[in-house]
C-alpha cells in the first residue's frame, strides 16, 4: 500500500492536505498524520512512507532535521520529501536543498501542485 505522511502543526493546513488528497486516498493510499518533528520521524520509522509533505517550522525536530535525517538514514533515503512551507526566502530554500529535499513548495500553494507532487512520486496511472 502506498502511504503519504503529511507533518504540518497548523491542524488546518493538515486538513487542507487531506481534502486536496481524498481522490488518492479514495484510491487506497494511505495518508499518515504528524504534528511536530519527533513524531514524524517515529512515523517515518514505523511506516517509511512513500511520500512526505514536510513543514519547516515545526515543534520538538524541525523539517530540516528531518529532512536530514531521512535521506542519510539507509533504507529511508528514496522516501520523496516535499518540503511545503511559508518560508520563502532563498536562504531556507538553499538550506534544504542541502538537507536533500526532492521539492520545495511555499505556502500558499495551488492544489494542483500537491497532486503533480503525487503523480511524480506514484505515476499518474497508480493514484
């Protein structure tokens, strides 16, 4: 089974998440939930989703820290981290392309980004 993580601390902006992918999840993927750093890495751990949409500011670990730590961490590097964030300066955005984010999406966003997201990580025939 596909899985997608979304790690976000703002609830809203998980919900939001979760209304943009209900055809996805409709389609048997499964959306995971976390709300600070450290419980997205227990997640990650527990589950190695295929997809992670990751928030930078977030409690406990921030998105870089665990940005890092997946694609360094053997058996998770493949694991596709897009970073969504409100934060849009160049400097961030340098800071995690060299954490090795596959993607980098700054808040607000059109949905239809979210979706190419997916159909980049699963194929548009899978979703």
């Amino acid at each position: 089974m596909k899985k997608i993580l979304i790690v976000d601390d703002e609830p809203n902006n998980r919900i939001l998440l979760q209304e943009i992918l209900e055809e996805v999840e409709q389609g048997g993927t499964m959306l995971l939930f976390a709300a600070d750093g450290a419980e997205a890495l227990d997640i990650i751990r527990a589950e190695k989703p295929d997809l992670v949409f990751l928030d930078l500011m977030l409690p406990e670990r921030d998105g870089f820290e665990v940005c890092r730590w997946v694609k360094h961490q053997p058996g998770f590097e493949s694991i596709f981290v897009a970073v969504l964030t409100a934060r849009s300066q160049e400097a961030d955005k340098q800071k995690a392309m060299d954490a090795k984010a596959d993607m980098y999406i700054t808040k607000p966003f059109k949905p239809s980004v979210i979706i190419d997201a997916v159909y980049k990580v699963f194929g548009t025939e899978d979703i």
